[in-house]
C-alpha cells in the first residue's frame, strides 16, 4: 500500500526574493477550463466544448506587513511580477522527497493588510492574477500556460500548436 505525498514545507520567492519566516500560506492556482454545454439533434446527451482556460490566480499571505510586495501593486505590465513556490512534498511510506514548483508571472489584484489591533497578530493577504504558470515536478516540466503568447503545454503536448499554426502565428 501506497501513501500520498503531503506537503512537508515550502518557500515563496517574489522576484527571485525569498520570502522564508515570512510567507505563512500558499493557494496554488486553480487550473479551470471554460466549459459550454451543446445538444444537437440526434444526440442523446450534452457535451460540454471547450473554449479554453480561465484565468489563473494565486494567493498569498504572510505574517505582516510586506512593503516590497506593496510597492509592486499597480504594476502595469501583466507579467511584472514573478513568484515562485517551492514544495518539499514527502511519502511517509517510503520517505522520498518530491519537489513540486510552480512559477507564475502577473500582478497583483487585492492586497488585504488586515485588521490592526494592538497585541494580535497580523495577516497581510495578497491576490495575484497571472497570465503565465509553469509547474515542474522534480525538475521535469508537467505544466506550461502562457496565455498572451498562446501556448499550453501539459506533459509535452503542445495543446494549443494547430490552433496557433491556422492562425498563422
């Protein structure tokens, strides 16, 4: 019998700068496909067609307040940001080590400094919305969405090649 592998520890990096002791929690992105049901005459069922991906956001938050993540709000590129997540991600089982990292480029859309009050502890909450995502596991590269130049490729298969190839591009 197998055990999954948990997540054991993890690190944020903003523009190449670590944010270890800082970063107290990570929501990956969610990965949505833009889904629209058809039935035609002489089907039995719907079938859902798929009109490419919604947008990607990551959220993060950290133990006070960060003024290098503040002073980068407004950005005006879509890709003025980069953060990397690093996970050391474990099997109690066996005891190997899988590294999971996802690198994103965008902006931030939300910063929450939280609530102030004397003596309690502060939260300071970031929602960057992203127009890359790359996720490698144990260096080998799963996962490449790169929504402006239109690329999309999961385990080596570029999705998104014939579509950019008819449209000349």
């Amino acid at each position: 019998m197998a055990l999954p592998r948990k997540l054991k520890n993890f690190n944020l990096f903003d523009d190449g700068q670590s944010f270890l002791g800082q970063v107290v929690e990570v929501t990956l992105p969610t990965l949505t496909r833009k889904m629209e049901g058809y039935r035609g005459g002489g089907m039995s069922g719907e079938v859902d067609h798929d009109f490419g991906m919604e947008k990607i956001e990551l959220e993060h938050k950290y133990g006070g307040f960060m003024r290098s993540v503040f002073r980068q709000f407004g950005a005006t590129r879509h890709d003025a940001v980069q953060l990397r997540f690093a996970g050391a991600y474990q099997r109690d089982d066996t005891g190997a080590v899988d590294a999971i990292e996802i690198v994103v480029r965008g902006r931030h859309s939300e910063i929450a400094p939280g609530s102030a009050k004397a003596g309690d502890d502060t939260e300071f909450s970031v929602k960057s919305t992203c127009s890359y995502y790359k996720l490698t596991i144990n260096g080998v590269v799963e996962a490449e969405i790169d929504f402006v130049n239109m690329i999309e490729i999961i385990g080596g298969v570029d999705r998104l090649a014939e579509q950019r190839r008819a449209i000349g591009v």
